[in-house]
C-alpha cells in the first residue's frame, strides 16, 4: 500500500473533522433555550470529534505523514456565510440547526468518498468507518431537530 495516498486522504480528513469541531463552536449555546436536552448530545459529539482528530493524527504520523492540520477553503467559506447570513437574518435555531446538518451531511460525504477511494490501508478503513457511523449518527439526531423546528 503506498503511504502517500493513505496520509493524503487521512489529511483530507482531518480538515473535515477540524471544520465540524470550528463549525460546532459556531453553534456553541445558539439553540439551547429551546432545545436543552441536545446539549449533552453536542457536548458528546464535541468530545468525538477532537478523538477523531487525535485519531487522524496519530494514523498520519504512524503512516511517516506530515500533518495537515488545518481546515478548508470550503469549510472556511461556509463559516464566513453563516456569519453573513445570520447578521442580515438574525441567529435563529432553524438557520443554526440548518448549517449544523448541511456540515455533517458534507462530512458524511467525505468520509465515504475516502473509504471507497481505495487509498486507505486497512488500519486507516476500519477507524475511518467508525468515524463515519459517529458522524452519521450526529447528522440524524440534528436532521431529527430540524424537522421538529420546521
């Protein structure tokens, strides 16, 4: 297996996963008045993503990789338009709860996207799946809170 393409996608990752933890500390104590019982799911998934990072890290380092521990444009540009939206809208819990699910469905696509990309070895595929059913499961209980906003 050739490391390169395993640390590349392993990095691509890790931007994913650097985007949720600063897109979750966008959405810190936004929807909490309405919606208290989530917050010891969100502190749950805040804590899952920093194992994922450390995971991520420590998979890239293990596999001789440099890594990357940024986010991305994309992500960047995400964050910079919920701030522009929710100045001229106000914050509300649906606009907060719209973006949260919008970045996790974006997450859940990279993460199988890197799992069937073929790049990752062995090792990287099964810790790369389980952080894939973390983030599908936080997508449907964000998705679930959204539908009941609407």
């Amino acid at each position: 297996m050739d490391n390169s393409k395993t640390v590349s996608t392993l990095n691509d990752l890790l931007q994913i996963t650097n985007d949720r933890i600063q897109g979750f500390d966008k959405v810190e104590d936004k929807v909490w008045d309405s919606h208290g019982p989530l917050k010891n799911d969100y502190d749950q998934m805040v804590r899952e993503s920093q194992e994922m990072k450390s995971d991520l890290l420590s998979l890239i380092q293990s596999k001789g990789g440099e890594p990357n521990d940024t986010s991305t444009v994309a992500g960047a540009l995400h964050r910079t338009w919920i701030d522009v939206k929710n100045s001229l809208t106000g914050d509300n819990n649906e606009s907060t709860l719209e973006n949260v699910v919008f970045g996790e469905k974006a997450a859940i696509d990279a993460y199988q996207e890197a799992l069937e990309s073929g790049n990752l070895c062995p090792e990287s595929t099964v810790k790369v799946a389980d952080q894939l059913l973390k983030i599908k499961s936080s997508y449907r209980k964000f998705e679930n809170l959204e539908k009941s906003v609407d």
